[in-house]
C-alpha cells in the first residue's frame, strides 16, 4: 500500500510539474496541438509521471489480488495526504490551513475505516 500511495503521489506531482513546463493550451489550432503534444511527451516530468501512474497501477492490482477492495481503497486515499505534501515540498504551492484541517480528516476517515 505505500508503494501505491507514494507512486500515486509522485505520478501527480511529476505530471503537474511537466504541464507547468509544457505551458497553457490555449489553442485549437491542429499543429499548435501537435506541437505541444511533441513538447509533453519530450518533458522529463511529464514522462516521470506516466512511470510512476503504471507503478501505481500494476501494484493496485497486485494488493487486490492479496486484499479485500474495502480495505484497499480507503487506505489508498492516503494519497490525498502525501500528494499536498509533495506539491508543498517539490512545487513549491502554499497549502492553506482549511485544507490541512481537510487533510488531517482523510486521515481520520482512514482510520476509522481501517479498524478491524
């Protein structure tokens, strides 16, 4: 489970730093479009990000394999703890106080549902 909450996490912040390079796609213009396509799929992050969203993935389906679904899903919403954290660390974004209070919730919730 930490594998896929800590994969999920840098899939997210990965993916966001790559499309802050890439820029806003403000266009509709078919070779505007195929441009920044080509740029996305050059950026590092962006490439970082797909990795570890398939890390994510292909151990999701492993844990199922060992564990019930109600287990496996609320502690997998662990990532709306640890992605804040690597957008705070890694991006730099100010985090405001409401969504810590809603964080430190998630992890409540967590809790409460992991209770045998």
């Amino acid at each position: 489970m930490a594998l896929i909450v800590l994969a999920d996490s840098a899939g997210d912040v990965f993916l966001t730093r790559g499309m802050k390079q890439v820029g806003e796609i403000a266009t509709l213009n078919p070779r505007a479009l195929l441009a920044i396509g080509k740029k996305t799929l050059l950026n590092r992050s962006f490439l970082a990000g797909i990795f570890f969203m398939a890390v994510t993935f292909f151990s999701f389906l492993t844990v199922l394999s060992l564990a019930d679904l109600s287990l496996v899903f609320p502690a997998k919403s662990m990532v709306y703890v640890a992605s804040p954290l690597g957008a705070k660390w890694l991006l730099k974004e100010t985090i405001s106080s409401e969504r810590w209070v809603g964080i430190v919730l998630v992890c409540l919730g967590v809790a409460l549902v992991s209770i045998p």
